[in-house]
C-alpha cells in the first residue's frame, strides 16, 4: 500500500495497522500498550488501528489523540450480545423483543416457577453472550430445550463467560441481511439458508451469499445501518438484519454488531484490505491531513 502520510512534520499519522503504512508504525498485537506506544500517541495528529486491536490500546489512543480510525467507541461502551442490546434500546432502533441476563441464577430469581415456560413463548431464540458465527445460539422450540440451554450456560459460567439474552422469533424465509460499513462506505448482501431445516444463516451453518435479490429491501437495510451509525460514530462493522418474512411493509430489525466479520461477500481480503485503506484516506482527507 502507499505509504500514508500528514505531510507537515506536526501533522504525523500514526498507524498500529499492520498492512497501512504511516509516518510512524508501530504493532501492538499480543501486548498491553506500553509508555512508549502512549509518547508515540501523544505526538501522533491521527491514528489508525487494527481491527483486532485491544481496548487498552483504543482507550490509550482515545484518551491521547483526537483523532482515531475506527470509531470502536460503541464496541468497547457496549460490549457483547447484552450491550447491544442496551445501545439499540438507547438508539431507539428496532429489534426483536429480548430479556437479558447476566447469569442463569438471575434468571430463575426473576421467572421463578414460570423459568421453563419461556417468557416469549416457543419458538424463541437463546443467545449466549459470547462467541461470533452462531456460537452459542440455538432455537428454543419446547420447554425441554430451554431447560437444556439454561444448565448449558450454568456449566459455562464456571470458566468466567457469563451471559445471555432470551429472544423473540423472527420468521424470516431462512435468510439475513448483511449491512457491511467501511468508513463512510456501505455495502449489502443477503446470506441465504437453502436446508430448510437449518435455524441459522451464516455462511458457517451452510449459507450462500446472495447479491442481488430484494434491491429495495437491502436499500432499506442499508438506510437504517447508515443512520444508525450516524448516531454512534460506528464506522467500521458488520450488521445482521432481519425482514419478517411475509410482511413487505415491515422495517428490518437489528439482530447484532461484528466488529470481526467475514470478507467474503466483500471479494476477499484484499478487496477488504483495499476498502479499508480507501476509508482510511477518505477519513484523513477530512481531518486535512491527506496527501
């Protein structure tokens, strides 16, 4: 990649990206921040990050430099499946009705007798807290698996990972929209379950990638994404959203955030790589400080 640079000697970009090359580089992956990385900081006028980078290292550079690429404010204030949850609501953007728990124990306090009834009623969906391409998600179709799904997540809770939601079904034709944002950049594609007997849509569950069909429903998808992300600064993320299915009329809902999220309906990781260093230029070229 072309080297990026501030080009006055006071305005060095700083750059902790592995394959965007700046004034000054710098790599901080399997590592804390350190008081060098923090001076480097101080004197940089813009910093790029990895997308993998640790928030220790996005505190430090938030903290120390006004400007940052990506924006991962919402990802670090809002963590996992619960604190998306908690920033849709703040959004006031639409998503399935959902309970969250920090723990099992939480939950049989607050559904008490009622605690294998499911308090959406079956089908609903479980969710773990933790993990990405359906880790940790199942359909909830009987009492029996709600119940199964509850001891699941207690025997986890014994290794730290804690947390979940319970939430509603949305029939959806076995398909999701993916909304991908690259800087100011936006690009869909549907991720389609072709075995009917299959709940989830990633491409890791069997899914296909599908461009082209239902243009205006991924214009609608893609519309929401954008405003929803004018509203927290998220510029660098992947969104999964679903349409009732049936219902030509209904907005989509917001089912999750992926900061890590698969690049092949992008072309690839080098048309990924390419995007992202377009972004990066674009965003530079903003603050005054492009080539």
């Amino acid at each position: 990649m072309k080297r990026l640079s501030g080009g006055l000697d006071t305005d060095m970009i700083l750059s902790f990206h592995p394959n965007i090359v700046a004034d000054k580089n710098i790599l901080c992956a399997g590592r804390l921040p350190n008081d060098d990385d923090r001076a480097a900081i101080c004197q940089a006028q813009a910093v790029i990050l990895p997308q993998g980078c640790s928030e220790a290292l996005y505190r430090m550079c938030r903290k120390h430099c006004a400007h940052v690429f990506p924006n991962y404010d919402a990802r670090f204030d809002f963590p996992g499946k619960l604190g998306q949850a908690r920033l849709f609501q703040k959004v006031v953007a639409p998503f399935p009705r959902t309970y969250p728990f920090e723990t099992v124990s939480l939950y049989y306090d607050h559904f008490g007798k009622n605690a294998h009834k499911a308090p959406l009623g079956f089908p609903s969906v479980f969710k773990s807290d933790w993990g990405g391409e359906g880790e940790g998600v199942f359909l909830l179709k009987v009492p029996e698996a709600l119940k199964e799904a509850l001891e699941r997540a207690r025997r986890i809770e014994q290794s730290g990972q804690k947390g979940f939601l319970l939430q509603e079904y949305v029939a959806c034709g076995g398909r999701s929209l993916r909304v991908v944002v690259i800087g100011d950049e936006f690009f869909s594609y549907w991720r389609v379950q072709q075995d009917p007997s299959r709940f989830l849509t990633n491409l890791k569950a069997g899914a296909i990638i599908d461009h082209e069909s239902g243009p205006e429903l991924q214009e609608a998808g893609v519309a929401v994404v954008s405003d929803f992300c004018s509203k927290t600064g998220i510029n660098l993320a992947g969104f999964d959203l679903l349409f009732p299915e049936n219902d030509k009329e209904a907005s989509p809902f917001f089912l999750e955030i992926n900061y890590f999220f698969g690049r092949r309906g992008l072309g690839g990781s080098l048309k990924y790589y390419d995007l992202v260093d377009r972004a990066v230029r674009g965003w530079l070229n903003t603050l005054g400080l492009g080539l």
